[in-house]
C-alpha cells in the first residue's frame, strides 16, 4: 500500500500549474489534476486523495469555478493548500475580503517575515518570495479563525492560515524560481496529514 501523498490539484487555467505539479511530483506525491470547470464536489468525494491544492489563476475566486466550493467541502478533512488565487480563494471561503493591491506584482521579488510555523517551518526568516498578483487579502476583512502567516515589510498579506484546520495560503508562488525555500514549504504541506490542528 502506497504512503506517498495523494494530491488533487484543482487547475484555475493557469500557465504556472505544470511547474506546481512538478514540484509536488520532485517531493513525493502522486498528482491528479481536475480543472476548475471539470469537477464538483460530489465528483471529487469519489476520488481518493490525502490533500487538497487550488492553483493560481486568472480573475477573483469568483471566477475560479468549483475553487470555493471544495476548499469548504474538504477543510477539515483533508490538508488544505491555496497559491496565489488559491489562497485568496480560502480568504474569500471563510469570509474575508480581496481587493485590489496597491501595486501589482508580476515576477517581483519580495522579502517577507512569517511565524515559522505549518508551511513555514524550518524555513529563513525572511525569506525571498516570487510575487505574480494584482489582488490581495484586506488586513481588515480576515475572520478571527485565519490567522496572518506572512506578510511584507509593508504589512501585505502573504500567507494565512486556519486557526484549528489545516487550511494554509501563501499570495506568492513556492513553486517559482524566485522562491528558494518554496520546495521547503511544499514538502512542509506534503508532510502534514488529516484536516485538524492538534493542541
């Protein structure tokens, strides 16, 4: 019987999801690929999978198809992980606000700090971070339940977590070659299992 994670991936038409599944493939996993328009919920409770990734993509998640749905379908149950629109996607899930970012971000690079906790264990702190987004979590609109993770010099949100679900964002991309530690990170979310936090 195979250990090795099983990784759903749902694609939001996004020229980066082929490097995100590479990576996940270099760390271990096996990786099914659903795009956002191809699947529902009942659909995915069919298939067998030990984690949950919603990729980058183009638009809000209000246009990232089934996104929302199966981040609330599956929190809690399998571990969560959102990139880039993914991420805003659990924002949005759980009841916060993305808005327009002050400045867009497109193959910059940015230092950020974090709590070096979940996805950020073991990693430098700061790290150097790839950023490809126009949209960003408002500080003010997040539910008691996620957490701020990560963020700039400049007090940009850029990674969220679940205060009890193991339901993790991060707004760069780890799989980018300007992200050196996002292996690190990957591996951090490949290695975590079940859909609850332990006290």
């Amino acid at each position: 019987m195979s250990t090795r994670p099983k990784l759903l991936l749902i694609d939001n038409y996004d020229s980066f999801t082929y490097n995100l599944v590479q990576a996940f493939l270099i760390g271990g996993a096996e990786v099914e690929v659903r795009r956002n328009d191809a699947l529902t919920v009942d659909d995915a409770r069919r298939l067998e999978f030990t984690h949950l990734c919603i990729s980058p993509g183009p638009g809000t998640p209000y246009d990232a198809g089934v996104s929302m749905a199966m981040i609330s379908a599956f929190a809690g149950h399998v571990p969560v992980f959102g990139v880039c629109l993914g991420h805003q996607s659990i924002v949005e899930a759980f009841g916060g606000k993305v808005v327009r970012a002050g400045r867009l971000m497109h193959g910059k690079t940015s230092p950020i700090t974090h709590d070096g906790q979940g996805l950020f264990a073991g990693l430098p702190n700061p790290c150097q971070i790839g950023r490809y987004h126009s949209l960003i979590a408002q500080p003010d609109s997040l539910p008691p339940e996620l957490l701020v993770t990560a963020q700039t010099a400049e007090g940009e949100i850029m990674g969220v977590r679940h205060r009890d679900l193991l339901v993790e964002g991060v707004q760069f991309h780890p799989e980018s070659v300007l992200t050196p530690d996002g292996p690190a990170l990957m591996t951090n979310f490949l290695q975590q299992r079940g859909g609850r936090r332990h006290a």
